[in-house]
C-alpha cells in the first residue's frame, strides 16, 4: 500500500493503489500511522507525502460490506481514522504534500494536514462526504476553514464540489502550483530547502504555529519565549552564527 524513499534528508512516502486512486482501505489507516510515525523517528528531516499514478488519494475505500458493517456503528473505525490523522498533525518535523491527481474526502484532509501544499495543473479536491451520506472527517473541520476561511469551508463541504487545481491555488487550497512534469522536482527542491535550517528550530516553528490559534498573544509569547530559551542552549545555534560569520552554509545536527 505504501512506498518508501528516502532522498538525502527527505523522506517520500507514496500511497501505492494506483487501481484505486490510492483510496485507503480499512486496515491501511494504521499502515499509514506506523509510516508517519516511522518518520517521527528517523533520521529524515522532512516528510513528502505523495500518491502513485494519477491520484493522491480517493480517501477510504469501502466495500459494500464494510459499509453494511458500519451502519449503526463505525467508532472503531472512526478512532482508527483519528488516530492517523493525529500523527500526521503531531509529527514534529516538516511536512509536504505533493498533490499529483485527485484528493478526495479524506485524501483531501489528508493533504490539508501537512504543513505545504504543493500541487501539480492536475491537482483536483473535494471534500465528498456529503454527496456519500456522510460528514468530513480526517481533520476536515479544523483545517479546511484555516486555509480558506470559515465560509467558504461551509460551501466546500456542504455542496462537496469538486475545485480544479487554479481555484485550489487562488482559495489557498495549495501554495503553489506547478505542471505535472515539475511537481517531485518543485517539491524536492522545497524540501530541501526546508531540511538544511536547524531541527530544532523547525520544529518549534511547527509546534507554535500549529497552537497559534488556540492562544492568547500573551500564550504566544510565553510559548515562543521558552522554545527560543531551548535554542540559546543548543550547539545548532552555535553553528548557526559560526556558520553566518564564516560565510558558509551551517551543518545542523539537531542538538
């Protein structure tokens, strides 16, 4: 279901059911947290998160028989959606998604919990669920109306219309996009770019960006305070302003 590369210090993880426009099956939401989580451990410094053939993913994939089993039910399910999900959101290191295709239902919360979007001129999302019986779900509600704003998150989810990658781009849906033969070339390059500034650092920007709408100015400051404290006493800093002196680029150790 899923396939791994890592390129230097990045990590690209592709969802791999190319029949299925990388639709998620019921057992492969835990398959998709261990990789996230895989990453959270390593040694690689950001995460690209990517789909194979002309999709990013169709979101789950539901056999009649499983949907039979969710009438009247479906908890179990729904923590086991959570919980990846969650993983996505907490994994403290960069993250990027590289929209090739169509990203639907919870593939499009699914791109939505990285950190950037990238997509390519083929890039399509919609949030489907209501056009299936259903609501969103994946993260859909805490982070769509963050990107384009509350009412037109209303408007994507309750129609559940499909937007094309210019709208995608102009309603911030991606932050850039780029012609289909570009799109792993673009995103590598970003990330990249991302992976050579200090671990440390990076982190912290995530985490307090991430908080950043649940506090106060004042939480803010005290939050951005303490983590830039943990900084002053690491050695990346120490490189960092070695590295700014001696007019060279800075090797980052993440201690």
């Amino acid at each position: 279901m899923l396939l791994t590369e890592d390129r230097g210090a990045v990590r690209w993880i592709t969802l791999n059911r190319p029949d299925r426009l990388n639709a998620i099956s019921p057992d492969g939401w835990d398959v998709f947290r261990e990789a996230v989580e895989g990453f959270g451990g390593s040694d690689q410094r950001v995460l690209v998160l990517t789909g194979a053939g002309r999709g990013f993913c169709a979101g789950a994939d539901l056999t009649p028989d499983d949907l039979t089993g969710l009438v009247g039910g479906g908890g179990a399910t729904m923590e086991t959606v959570g919980r990846a999900a969650q993983a996505l959101h907490d994994v403290p290191k960069p993250t990027i998604a590289a929209v090739n295709g169509v990203a639907a239902g919870a593939g499009m919360n699914m791109a939505l919990g990285c950190d950037i979007v990238i997509g390519s001129t083929a890039a399509r999302f919609t949030e489907v669920f209501v056009r299936r019986g259903l609501t969103v779900d994946f993260g859909g509600s805490f982070y769509l109306p963050r990107h384009v704003g509350l009412q037109r998150a209303k408007e994507l989810s309750m129609t559940g219309r499909v937007v094309e990658a210019e709208e995608a781009l102009q309603i911030g849906l991606m932050l850039e996009m780029v012609p289909e033969s570009e799109l792993e070339h673009r995103v590598q390059e970003l990330a990249e770019l991302i992976a050579a500034n200090a671990p440390l650092g990076l982190a912290s920007v995530k985490a307090n960006m991430n908080a950043g709408f649940q506090r106060s100015l004042a939480e803010a400051h005290a939050a951005e305070g303490k983590a830039q404290v943990e900084c002053f006493a690491s050695s990346d800093m120490v490189e960092g302003v070695a590295a700014f002196v001696e007019k060279r680029p800075p090797e980052f150790t993440g201690t």
